[in-house]
DNA sequence: GAAATTTGTCTATTGATATAGACAACTATA
DNA sequence: TATAGTTGTCTATATCAATAGACAAATTTC
C-alpha cells in the first residue's frame, strides 16, 4: 500500500489490464490518486506503467464498470468516493456491530441452505463425529446495498435444527444463536489466507473476473468453549481490508 | 479452502491456465490433493475444469516450474511436500518464535537500507512530525532457505540511529530492539489486505508472476504505548497463511 | 511381450491481448 | 473563436491463450 515502485510484468497469465486495474485501485486506497479527482490522463498513465494507451484504456473500463472510475470524454476520468470497508477481526468479531459507523445499513442475507454429512476438517472443527449431519448456510454480508462479504458456515444439525430459519428471519447470526440459547461467543482461531475469486464468489460479490478475495477460516466457540460454529468467509480485497485490534 | 464447487471463469483477465494452477494450489493445501502422491492424470484434471487437456498442461508446467509439482513420463505428476507455513499474527507476533517447530532455520536478511523524510502515513503512525528522518530497511524472511516474507519497515531515524547495522548483523528485529534498551514490545495494530505481487515482491520471494501477496500493515509499540516500528510485510499466498489465536 | 495408461511433442485454428497510428468528439481556456 | 487537452472510435498487425487432434515416449500392468 505504500507507493513502492515496481513495474508490469508481462505473459504472467494474468494480462496487463488487470494489473494495471489492480495497480489504479491501489494507488487509490493508499492515496496516490485522490478520490473525487481526476486521473491523470490516459497517455500520462500509459508512460508510467510502460504500455500502449489501449491497454491503460482497457484497464479504465473494467473498472469503470465495477463503479470505482467514471470517465468524461473531454474533460477526464474521476476517482468515484467508495472507500474501503475496514472490517474488524478478533475475538468479539460481530458482522453488524464490527461496521458500526462506517455504514448505515447492515444485514446478512441467506442465500442457500442444506443439510449435509460433515467432512473431516468440520466435523473436528466442531467436535462431532465425521459423517454426523450439519447444516450449511451460504450466505452473503450487505452493507449500504453493497455485498461485502460471501460466507459459508455449518453448524452440528442436532444442536441447531432449524438455524436457517432463524437466520433467514432475522438476517443475524448472533440473533439466530439466541434462539437456542447462546448469549455470547467467541472467535476461538482465525486462518487467513487470499486467492482468485471463483465463479460463486464474483457472481455473488459483483466482482470483476480475477478479483482477489480475502479468506478467513475460523472456529467459534461458547464462553465454555464449546465450538458451535465453522466459518469460511470471502471479503473482496479491493473493498474491504481486515483490521486486528490488540487486547481483542 | 473447503472444496466447494466452483468452476473457471473465462475473459477476465486471468488465464485458465493460471487460474487452474492456483486451483491446485488450493487443492494441496485444502487436503484435496495429497502430498507425495500422483495428481489425478491430465484428461481427468481437464474434464474437471472443463477445459482443454493442453490448458491443464500449462498450469501443471508453471508449478513444476515453480517447485510444486513434479512431472514423469509414463508415470504421473506428483505433489511435491512444501507445506503452507503458518504464520502466527497476534499482540506478540515475532518472526522468528512464530514459525519454531515449522521449520529449522529461520532469520530475516537485510536487503537495503535508506534514510528519507517521513510521509504523511508514516509520520502519524510513529508519532514524528512528518518530513522527519526515518530509516527505512528492506528486508526479506528466510526459513530453511525459502523465501517466506518480504517486508518495508520504517524506524524513527533520531531514536534509532544505526539500526541497519544491527539487523544486517543479527538478522532479527527483536535482537537489534535489544540495543536500543527495548526489551519487549507488542503489535498495537494490524490491517490485512491482498494485492497481486509487485515485481519487487516476485523476484524477491521468487514467485511466478500473477502470484497473491497477504500484505499486513502494522505498527509496534513499547509496553508504554510509544509507536517504535510501522512495517508493512507481503507474503505469498499460495506459501503461508496467517493465524490468529484467541487471547493474543 | 503386449496392452493400457500417462506424460511429451507437434501442427493447426480461433479468439483474446497488446501495440501502433490516425482521427473524431467533447471540454476548458486563452 | 481558436487552440490545447482529453476521451472515444476505428483500422491494422503481432503475439499470447485456448482448443483440437494425432502420435511419440515412457511406465506399469496383465
């Protein structure tokens, strides 16, 4: 994020004008290109990163389509105001409270849910048996309008039959877990990692093709420590960043 | 991580073939493939995708290249063991007790070092006013010889005069700290967000062009709250994961 | 030894990517 | 109004990416 040079690397198999789409919406995010200004123009843009004006061109109209950039002919194109979400991530990581501020609505959607027998790696996150039913939830964070996050989540489907109901209801996880008699839970781990987006992921995030996602992959777990909860999130790189608080 | 269906997406701006290649990736590190054993055969891994045998074969040819993979004639293509490093993120996170038991040697290399006049960012997170020296130290983490982190870190150039010739001698930032008379220190703040690798980044942790970078921002503090250290590190995605630990 | 399986190489074709140049359309300003 | 600066459109060309098919080379299995 920090202005560093570097330069454009060539039959990578990821093309010139999504590099160059990467590299305008960094030097957005770390202020190189102010918002509600204008770019510089297309030519200057082209020089600086070492290819042909249509590629730059190219780069501009992706991005104009996702909403980031809008282009005038004769006058310029102009850095669109849409900040990057900061997303809080600890131990009391809630999804509504953790925007808190930054926007004005906020609310989970379900988009699908199903009842599935669990594989190794969820049913030792959850501490049941392999092969015991869990239900997945594949939902999708909204904030302002805007989908910021893409979720899957499996719950032990004895301890919480009809979760999904809950969820679509109230569009909460902390609410649903009210439900069945939980008040409070922690984040007990959280893995981080980033990769492409897939096909579900762009389609649901309303994401460019070869967008970034964030990954998360936590556990979480009753005052007890009883895990209740496995999570895997999406959060699209180029909207959202994960802030960690210490003592959280 | 969690096998989830997904297919590939075509005329983004990414490759099928690089895009397949980090589906690998994923597969390795999710379990779907496993290490030391045979990749399923190139017909079967095409149909797969749902592409051509000849694109799979591009992917497979930039992993082996890239170490991952290892092709035979006649025989099959087999997943070399390079497990994901974990790397643990937290209130006390160093480099090198984070990775003890992973791997058997680890230390950070200098790369370069500079002086220049703090920017804007730089000079609110250390407390300077901006325009104020601050050293600037290039540097690079090593375990067991593989490249593991790449990392811009930024000091106070007044308090911590001659801190390159301490890191180029110790190899740890934690030991140069040491000779300033800070003894302990902890991780006040970290943002996480992900970017493809810059040029920079790809030579210097030797990745395949189109790579992700997890790129944490952070800023380190005395016991007594005064900022000491803003870093901002890059890791390659497809290498290390990041993990946070509850109460940390 | 023969057959089946798997990776390696070659040719050919199509569409996407990138470069190059010229000019039109629009805006702001001297 | 004229001019300079900027985005928009068009044509042309070369290279990369992806598909398709055929066959060679190496290994394993029967």
């Amino acid at each position: 994020m920090t202005g560093l040079a570097s330069s454009i690397e060539r039959r990578n198999g990821v093309s010139l004008w999504r590099q160059i789409a990467d590299r305008i919406l960094q030097g957005i995010a770390s202020g190189d290109f102010a918002e509600n200004a204008a770019l510089p123009p297309e030519v200057a843009l082209a020089e600086r990163y070492g290819v042909n004006r249509h590629t730059v061109r190219s780069a501009i109209a992706a991005l104009v389509q996702e909403g980031v950039l809008r282009a005038e002919q004769g006058r310029g194109t102009f850095v669109l105001s849409r900040k990057r979400l900061s997303y809080p991530i600890g131990a009391r990581t809630r999804f509504s409270t953790g925007l808190q501020g930054q926007t004005s609505e906020r609310h989970i959607a379900l988009l699908s849910s199903s009842t599935e027998p669990a594989g190794r790696r969820i049913a030792e996150a959850l501490g049941i048996a392999k092969g015991a039913a869990v239900i997945r939830l594949e939902t999708r964070g909204e904030a302002d309008g805007h989908a910021v996050s893409r979720a899957t989540t499996w719950f032990d489907a004895k301890r919480f039959a009809g979760i999904e109901a809950a969820m679509a209801e109230t569009g909460s996880i902390t609410a649903s877990l009210k439900r069945f008699g939980i008040n409070d839970y922690l984040r007990h781990s959280t893995v981080l990692s980033a990769r492409h987006a897939d096909a579900d992921d762009l389609a649901a995030l309303d994401l460019q093709p070869g967008a970034i996602v964030l990954v998360t992959v936590a556990v979480n777990v009753t005052l007890d420590g009883e895990p209740i909860q496995f999570a895997e999130s999406r959060f699209p790189a180029e909207r959202v960043e994960l802030k960690l608080s210490a003592g959280d």
